[in-house]
C-alpha cells in the first residue's frame, strides 16, 4: 500500500524545508511512499525552495495550485497523488519517524472503510505568553477526549486534516461534482471544509479512529490580527455548515443570531478581563473562559454575516 503525503503550503518557504525534513525520516522504505507540496499561491520563493528539494529527496514532488484556498489546493493534491492511502498534514507540522507507518498499520487491520485522526499538541509560541497559553489549552485535537460517553457529537466536525488518512477509494465515496469536475473538498467553504468532508464521510457509513499513538506538533505563527480574522471566517463558514448538515446544529450553541445578545456578551467578557487577569496567576480557567468569550463575539459576527448574506442570495 503506497502512501500520498499531501501538504498545501503557502508562503512558508523559511521553514517547509524543516517541516519536509521530519517527513522523509520515516521508518518505511522511501519507495514506499511520496510526499506531494501543492503550492497555493506563493509569492515569497517556496517555489525555488521546493525545486532544491526535489533534488535531494528522490520521492517529493510539489505542483502548484493557483486558485487560493484550502479546498481547492487539498483537492489539487489528491487529484495529482498516486498513491493508495492519503494522509493529510500541515505545513507547520513536525512528525516522528514512525508517523507513516503507525497509519499504516491501522489501515492494514481494517476490514471496513476508515479513516484514522492521530493526535495533535500545540507548541505555537506567540505573545503575550497568556494568549499562547490559552490555545495551548483550547486548541489540541479532541482526539483523546473523543470516547463512547458524547456519542451525540456528530464524529465528522473532528476529520481535522492536519494529521488525518483515509484510503482514496474512501474519498471516492463521498466526492462531488462542481463546474470544474470532481472534488472531495467542498470550494465554497473557505474554512470548516475538512469537517464538511468529515461529516459526509460519516453519513457514508466510514469509522472514525481516534489514534492516540499517532503524535504530531503543531508550530503555527499567529498573532492577534490573525487570529481575529480567523475567527470570524470561522463563524462565516459554521453557519454554511449548519446550513449544509443540520446536525451540527446542537454543537454550536454558543453562536446567536441576535446582534444585541452578541454585544452584551461581549461587554461582559471585557469587564470581566481584568480580574481574570489577575486571578490566572494563581487559577488560569477564568481568564481562559473570557479569552474565548472575547473571540466568541468575533465569530458571531462571521455567523450572523453568512446569516445576512444567505438570505439576501
């Protein structure tokens, strides 16, 4: 079984060299799998940096994908990739030696259609030091608290591609067809599209494996610009999910349509930042909860936006 590793990149030339480093130290024969880069856009030079490293590594290849997107590169890298398995990861994640063949062997003793989430940890570093704190808390994987007790979460809002496989006939199952052929990841989602996938694969009848011996770090550079538009992009795209899959409805309780119930929330959250503060010396969940009730407010504006615009459509 021949494995595609599959990277969207985009300007990250100062550290894919490092990322692809880790890669290709796996404890499976190089023949037995590639590695694939789809370049999305890039205007610093991860294109010359990728061409190097052709040279040094007999099984990468990279192509580009000038349509910007997360959909659109990943659905680039399955339509370019030969191999039987695909494995999803980030460009800002370091892996062990074994990660390739610990997915391979789940795959190997499944008798059904699968697909095998490994655990993530967030290192990111940021400042200031609590905010890094905060995602270091908030942002890994769920894979380990995923178990047999919250079976009313839907399993597909947890298809994560950072660090996640399924064989291509799987894929196959669920894919769909746009004005430029077939495609697996839905373009119209500028995020939220992998549990979009994930969630279409659950209602196929696919087995999600929460593997806790598949561990991967994540390094992403964020700031607090960043992450304020990530937030409310990541509202916008819920509510085209929630419109989509129904169902994930009950996971979203905390978004509101209400403008004013929004704002008010908000106050609270400022007011209450302080003392949190203060307090996160000594107990740091309070200042934690207000973090997320500041960023809450920012997606909802994203959710009440895609509201807007739906109903003007």
């Amino acid at each position: 079984m021949k494995i595609s590793v599959i990277i969207p990149t985009l300007n990250n030339s100062q550290s894919i060299a490092t990322r692809l480093a880790h890669i290709f130290k796996q404890t499976i024969p190089p023949a037995d799998f590639e590695v694939l880069v789809v370049d999305n856009g890039s205007v610093d030079n991860t294109v010359e940096v990728l061409t190097l490293l052709c040279k040094q590594y007999g099984n990468l290849r990279w192509c580009s994908e000038p349509i910007q997107g997360r959909a659109q590169a990943r659905n680039r890298g399955i339509h370019e990739s030969t191999g039987d398995l695909i494995l999803f990861l980030d460009d800002d994640i370091d892996v062990a030696s074994d990660h390739l063949e610990r997915h391979l062997v789940h795959h190997s003793a499944a008798s059904k259609p699968i697909t095998v989430l490994g655990h993530i940890s967030d290192i990111s570093s940021m400042r200031p030091k609590w905010l890094q704190d905060y995602f270091h808390a908030r942002q890994s994987i769920v894979s380990s608290r995923v178990t047999g007790s919250n079976l009313t979460i839907p399993r597909g809002i947890h298809f994560i591609t950072g660090n996640v496989s399924l064989l291509r006939n799987t894929l196959e199952m669920v894919k769909q067809s746009d004005h430029a052929g077939d495609v697996y990841f839905d373009p119209l989602f500028a995020f939220r599209e992998d549990a979009d996938l994930g969630l279409r694969l659950a209602k196929a009848g696919v087995e999600f494996i929460f593997a806790n011996d598949i561990q991967c770090l994540h390094n992403h550079k964020r700031n607090v610009q960043a992450i304020w538009i990530r937030s409310y992009q990541v509202g916008y795209s819920t509510e085209r999910l929630i419109r989509k899959h129904p169902e994930v409805a009950t996971t979203a309780r905390y978004l509101t349509k209400s403008v004013w119930a929004n704002l008010m929330f908000l106050v609270l959250s400022v007011s209450l930042f302080v003392p949190a503060y203060i307090l996160h010396f000594f107990w740091s969940e309070p200042l934690y909860k207000v973090i997320g009730g500041i960023l809450l407010y920012q997606t909802n504006r994203g959710y009440q936006q895609a509201s807007k615009d739906h109903c003007n459509v």
